[in-house]
C-alpha cells in the first residue's frame, strides 16, 4: 500500500464532508452482461446514494469500465434491472430517456475537447445541443463554470494551449455546464503527476460540496480514491467483492482486497487443457481491456 491506513484516515477527517442523502441516484440490481459469449458482469448489485462520492476501482478486466456505461446508460445489458434518478430504464418513453440524460455529466478520460474549437465553445456545445439559450446566456453560463474549474479567462484559448491538468478542468466545466444531478469521471488523474492529480481530487470534493450532485469516479489510483470517496465499490472478475466507506476497505480482511490495495499480483492457477488449447491455438480470444 502506498501509504499507512492510519495517515490516510487523519488526513480525511480534516476535511469536513457533507453526509449523503440516503435516497439512491442510480440503483443496479443483478445486472448481467454479455460480450459474445463471454460474461462481463455476473450479477452486480450497487446504488449510487444522493450527493456521495462512489469511486469504482478493480483490476485489469474487472469490468469496472463496463459497469460505468451501464451507470451512464450507454451500455446493452443481458439481465437485472437499472434505475437511473427513479426512472427504470428498460420501461421509460424515449423522450424520457433523453431527459434522464441530460441530468447526467460524462468528463472523459482524455478531456475529449475538440481541436478545431475554443475552450469556451467546447464547454457550451451542451448547451448548444440541448436547450434553446441565446448565445449570451449560454457565454455566461460557460464562463461561470470555467471560473468553478479555476479556469476564468481561458475561454478564447484552444485546447492545444492548454496542459494535461487544464485540459481536465476544462472537461470538468463541459460536464457540468448544465447542472447534472450525477457527474461520471473515468480515470480524472491518469496521466498526471501527483500535484496537479491531487489538485484535481479537490476540484471533484468541490464541485460535489458547491452542486450537491453525486459523482461516480472510476479510478486505479488509490491515493485519489482514498481522498475523494465516500464509498468504494471492488469488482474482481465481474462480480462485487465489497462495497464499503475507505475505512471499511482499509481494514478488510478479505486477501483479495488486500492484494489490489497492495498491488499485489494474482497467481491464478490454468487448467492443463486451458493451457495446452491455448499452445495450439485452439482457444478463444477473451474480450479487450475493459
């Protein structure tokens, strides 16, 4: 583990955190996926709670990625049942659907800003596309969530005159410009170096103390998953191994958790009929990284 439990916990408790609500944003129960015929997901149950950070973490090929299209309802499923802000997916109107997802941010894991436009014009394309605003409101609008991102007066730069740690902000503004009830961030710190990914865990402790909205974080860096979460959800091999606060993870004693905290690798065992299948090439190629 990177650090000791017990100065992790210090450092948590010197930020005061606004308790959660207790009604669930998003409910999953037995949810069932499929690749082919490769299942993914093997009967996952979770909530996302109102104004709670959850941050989903797992291994390589957990399913932790897959889990995140669901939540974003992006994502085919086999079986289970999905309710998204009270709505159950499977049974709403189409025009309902499309305002279930206008109360949801995505802030990708490349910032996904497009080249050929501003970062005030990348940040506004929301509002573009879902409301009927003037133009002025929407500029407005854009430079009040540039100023939350700490970004005031870039607006008129392009994305390539921005930094990694920037360019992150600038999707944080984009995913939040039209006030979502959930906010989905897939690995916010890869690619950084420890200042500018810690700076970015305050930013998301920020958003979520100053919009009351519930964030979903999928993330490998234990430091920020430690320093965000209210919650964590563990997939191994598609299944949940626990859902629980960072203290409840800390002091798990469940060696599989352990292994992940500790970045300990997994010797799994093949069966010799796997093994020779695979020498002669006769085996079926798995999903890609998920």
């Amino acid at each position: 583990m990177s650090r000791n439990p017990a100065t992790i916990l210090e450092e948590r408790n010197k930020r005061q955190r606004p308790q959660s609500g207790p009604d669930a944003v998003i409910e999953v129960e037995d949810l069932v996926t499929h690749y082919g015929d490769r299942m993914i997901l093997q009967g996952v149950s979770m909530e996302v709670r109102e104004k709670e950070i959850m941050v989903i973490m797992g291994g390589s090929g957990s399913g932790k990625s897959t889990l995140l299209r669901h939540l974003m309802a992006l994502e085919n499923k086999t079986s289970g049942t999905m309710r998204i802000l009270g709505y159950d997916i499977d049974k709403i109107s189409r025009k309902e659907f499309l305002e279930v997802r206008k109360k949801l941010g995505v802030a990708f894991q490349s910032g996904a800003l497009f080249s050929s436009m501003t970062v005030g014009d990348n940040i506004m394309l929301p509002l573009y596309e879902h409301t009927d605003l003037d133009p002025l409101t929407m500029e407005i609008m854009a430079r009040m969530k540039l100023e939350v991102v700490e970004l005031s007066g870039f607006e008129d730069l392009m994305p390539s005159e921005l930094s990694g740690g920037m360019i992150k902000r600038a999707a944080f503004a984009r995913a939040i410009v039209m006030d979502p009830r959930v906010l989905f961030c897939d690995e916010p710190s890869a690619g950084l170096d420890p200042v500018v990914a810690s700076a970015l865990d305050d930013l998301i402790l920020d958003m979520r103390d100053a919009m009351g909205m519930s964030i979903v974080v999928v993330t490998h860096e234990l430091d920020s998953a430690f320093k965000i979460a209210d919650r964590i959800t563990i997939l191994d091999r598609g299944k949940i191994l626990m859902i629980g606060t960072v203290e409840e993870v800390l002091k798990s004693k469940s060696d599989r958790v352990q292994a992940l905290l500790n970045r300990t690798p997994e010797e799994d065992v093949m069966d010799p009929d796997e093994y020779l299948d695979r020498l002669v090439g006769e085996s079926n190629p798995g999903t890609a990284h998920l």
